[in-house]
C-alpha cells in the first residue's frame, strides 16, 4: 500500500517538476519569475476541452491543438506583457505576471464557468498487479510522459544549436549578443517552450484534479518544488517536484488528511529557513 | 574599411563619446588609448551596436552599420572580444566555440577554422570539455578571442586584452593579436598597456573625455613627448628621457 502511494506520489510530483521547469526555464533565461505559469496551464486545459466538447474533435488531436495553443499563449504573453517592459526591474515583471494569472483566471471563469469538469485522459486508468503492489496506468502515464520529455528537453539543451544558444543567453547576454544570437528572439522561444511544458502538465493533471479555472494554483507547488530542488536549478527541478509530490502523498498516510495542504507551504518556509539554495541549489555566483 | 564621423554616445544623460572621427583602414592594427573614462570601451561597444550612437555616422566596408543591432553586425564579419571577456562560463570551451560561429552555416568551413583556432591557443585543446568558467584568466582571454575569431571577421575589436594578465601572458596575447593580424584579419585595439600598442599598432588615436585629441602613425606617436609623459610614463628631464617605475 505504502509502495502504491509513493507512485502515485511520484506521479502528482512529475507535474510539480513540470510546474517548476516551466517556471525554472524563464527564470534561468531572463530572471523574471512568471506567477502565471499556472494559468498558463490551466488555460491550455479549456482549450483541449473545448476542442473536445465543443468541437468534438478526436481526443489526440484536441490535446495537440491545446498544446499549440499553450505554445501561442507563451509567445503571446511574452511579446504583448514582458517585452514591452524589458528594462523595467525584476519586480515589476512579477507584478506583471501576477496581473496577467488573475486576469487569466476570470477571462476562463467568465468564458468556462467557475465549475469543475471531468477531463479525459490517454491513458485509460487500470489497475494491474506487480508483484504485491498495485499500480495504476495513469500514474504510470504520467510518470513515463515526464520522463520523456525531460529527455527530449535535456538532448535539446545540451546537443542542438539553437538549445545551446539558450543557454548562452542565460549566461552572458553580452557575449550572445556578439557572437550573433537574437537574446529577442531567445526569451520568446524559452517562453515558448515553457508554455509547451505547463500545457502537458495541465494535460496530464486534469484527469486526475478535475478541470477548473482555480487550477493554475497548481503553481504554489510549482514554486515549492523549485525552492526545494534549488531555485534556478534544472536537476533540481525534478527532484524537488517529486520529493514534493511524494511528500504530500504519503504525509496524509500517517496525518489527518487535511496535511497534504500545508505541505507546499511547510516545504517553502522550512528550505528557506534551513538550507534556503535547497537540494541542488548552487546560490548566487559572483563572478570577477 | 571601418570610419566613425562624429560619433555621440550616451549613457543616460552623461554624453560619454563627444565626438568621435576614426577610420581603419583594411589589415591595419589601429589602436585607441586613454586613461580610464576616457571612452574606450564606449566606442568600441557603440561600433559593435551594444550601445547605439545619438549622432554621428558608423560605416563598414562602405555600409552604414550604426542603427544595425549586435547580432547582425556580427554578421558583416565584426568580431568583438568585450571588456571583461563576457565568456559562457557554464559552457564548455568547446561549446564558447561553437557558439562563436553561431551565424554560420558552412559545418566543414567551421571545423577548419575551429582548428585553426586551437592551433593558435594549444591551451584550449587540452581544455575542450571544461567549463570556461573554470579556466584562468588568461585561458578565458584566450577563448574570447577565439570565440570572435570563429565567426571569421574582417575585422576583431579588442578591448583591453591584457587586462589583469601577468607579463608572460601579455607578451603572448600580443604575440597572436600580430599573428591573427598577419594573416589578414583587420584589428582595432584599445589598450592601457600604452607602450606595447604602440609597438604593435600601425596607427594610434587618443581618446581623452570623449573626444580624439591626437592621432598620428604609431612611430611618430611613440616620439611625441605628451604621449611619452601621459601615457608612457616618462618625462623629459635634463634632456633625457627616463622611465618611471611601475609604468603602464
């Protein structure tokens, strides 16, 4: 039973992990901290389902415009809300962010209705046996799907030019400058790819959390994986979104249940009182 | 090949270029020199687009490149190797490489040059999977260089290139900026090592607040006796010039 509940631990901590790489990927490119990361999602949710209900459009297909969309609405946000104030200071950027989620979460209340909605998933929700432990395919979908696309983003990074260049731009805007990378044009596809990875995270979360405008509050846990794994850390990301995930699962297991929402909170105040660089974090680095 | 007339340059309110009118010419070293503040690192930031000019014209092989952005000035074949270097320090040597021929297409013209490049600094080869963070700060100046170099410029902006090197280090980076000079690659170098741009370059500017105060052929520069007490350290004393200790 314990085994069980750490899977599906581990699979609600793949979509913290996917929170925070979202928000981790802006942040490591333009330090700006992006409060709507989980409106971003949730908006890309209501837009499978439209697809789905309204347009009755095949599942598959539905979840491939959905994820455009949330790449567009990455692109949208980065062109229409940060480019504009790109000398302003961090601060204002976050207010900027925190404007644009509350905006965001009222235009999906008014057009969406404030309910909840069942939300299919790809992968069917069976059982099967392993052993003595009992494990679900949805959990295990979702665990898989992360793990992939953590791989492809990781190859990206690493291997490929235009991944490369990212990460020179992060680095030494300067540098990227004169040796020729548009830094533009880079924040607009780190947004880009950031409204790819919370678009997934809210195809796969839905199914399990249910459909709802609120849903982007998704990004609390988002924000206490990273602190956790080491703001700014990609690595630690991971880590911290599944140690969470875990966490939360199986807290209730030996507490009342209702612990599992003070968990995100009691992780952020306790990293930053005890080891605020978290499990990976490096700190800040001066250089000379 | 590279003319600035009349440039003005800002930084917010203070006007840190008054006035600037240079040329390079085509294989020539030229060089800028100055005390600090004097607008060194501005002209060269304005010629590269970092920071763009409120007056005043830039061309570049007869094309007016001063409302052009960095990334695309790069492309007319200007390389510029920063003040402070500006180096990917989580990057590897190799990657600082690659990316230094980021605007480029050709895969096999860029592994010809990216070995011409680690024959001129062996030290890098050696280093290729470290993370130039962790190179010296000599290793580092090298690879600025070589980073700038991979995009094959007509023409490399140095900026103060032996900055904070010890003296066998300075003796060699001056040593390749002749090399990358002879074989055909236009430099202009903006040193506070007075008395080693001199020895290298072909024609000298001095910028003092802003503004040139004086321009002549290295030689005649080395001879001129402001130049020899402001920049080089030494005065005219009974007839005979002395060296000062501890000169730059």
């Amino acid at each position: 039973m314990l085994i069980q509940v750490i899977v599906s631990g581990i699979a609600t901590g793949c979509i913290y992990s996917l929170m925070a790489l979202g928000l981790t990927l802006i942040y490591k490119s333009t330090e700006h901290v992006n409060f709507a990361q989980g409106e971003m999602a949730m908006i890309s949710g209501f837009m499978a389902f439209t697809f789905l209900t309204y347009l009755r459009l095949p599942l598959g297909f539905s979840f491939f415009l959905a994820l455009l969309s949330s790449i567009g609405l990455g692109l949208l946000m980065e062109r229409v809300l940060i480019r504009p104030a790109i000398k302003a200071v961090h601060f204002n950027v976050f207010i900027i962010t925190l404007g644009a989620s509350i905006v965001m979460q009222s235009f999906a209340g008014l057009v969406w209705s404030y309910d909840q909605f069942p939300f299919p998933s790809l992968f069917p929700k069976k059982y099967f046996n392993l052993g003595t432990v009992r494990l679900d395919t949805l959990s295990l979908g979702i665990i898989c799907t992360t793990a992939l696309l953590m791989l492809l983003l990781f190859l990206f990074f690493k291997y490929t030019k235009i991944g490369t260049s990212l990460r020179a731009v992060s680095q030494s805007r300067d540098g990227s400058l004169l040796v020729g990378i548009s830094v533009r044009h880079s924040f607009a596809l780190t947004w880009a790819i950031s409204g790819l990875v919370s678009g997934i995270a809210a195809l796969l979360i839905a199914p399990v959390i249910f459909l709802s405008s609120r849903m982007g509050l998704v990004v609390i846990n988002g924000f206490a994986a990273a602190i956790l794994g080491g703001w700014g850390s990609i690595p630690g990301t991971i880590l911290g979104g599944i140690g969470l995930g875990v966490l939360e699962n199986v807290a209730p297991y030996y507490f009342p249940s209702q612990i599992r929402n003070i968990i995100p909170f009691a992780v952020l105040v306790g990293v930053l009182v005890i080891k605020p660089t978290g499990i990976m974090g490096e700190g800040r680095k001066k250089r000379v | 090949m590279l003319e600035l007339d009349n440039i003005e340059t800002f930084y917010g309110k203070v006007r840190a270029l008054k006035g600037v009118s240079l040329k390079v010419r085509e294989k020539e070293i030229v060089t800028l020199l100055g005390a600090n503040g004097a607008g060194k690192t501005t002209s060269l930031r304005t010629i590269s687009g970092l920071l763009s000019p409120a007056r005043g014209a830039i061309s570049f092989l007869g094309e007016r490149i001063d409302r052009v952005p960095p990334e695309k000035i790069v492309r007319k074949g200007i390389g510029h190797v920063p003040e402070g270097r500006s180096i990917f320090p989580e990057l590897t040597v190799e990657e600082n490489l690659a990316m230094g021929a980021f605007t480029r297409k050709d895969r096999k013209e860029i592994q010809t040059n990216l070995k011409r490049v680690l024959a001129s600094f062996p030290i890098l080869e050696g280093r290729k999977r470290q993370h130039a963070g962790t190179l010296s700060g000599g290793e580092q100046q090298m690879l600025a260089i070589g980073r700038a170099l991979m995009s094959n410029p007509r023409l490399v902006l140095l900026d103060e290139p032996s900055l904070g090197l010890a003296p066998l280090l300075i003796q060699e980076i001056f040593k390749i900026i002749r090399e990358i000079n002879q074989v055909g690659t236009t430099i202009l170098l903006v040193e506070q090592n007075a008395n080693m741009a001199l020895q290298i370059a072909d024609y000298s500017y001095v910028l003092e607040t802003g503004r040139i105060v004086l321009e002549d052929r290295s030689v005649n520069l080395l001879a001129n006796p402001h130049v020899r007490e402001t920049y080089l350290g030494m005065r005219a004393k009974g007839g005979k010039l002395r060296a000062y200790p501890g000169h730059r």
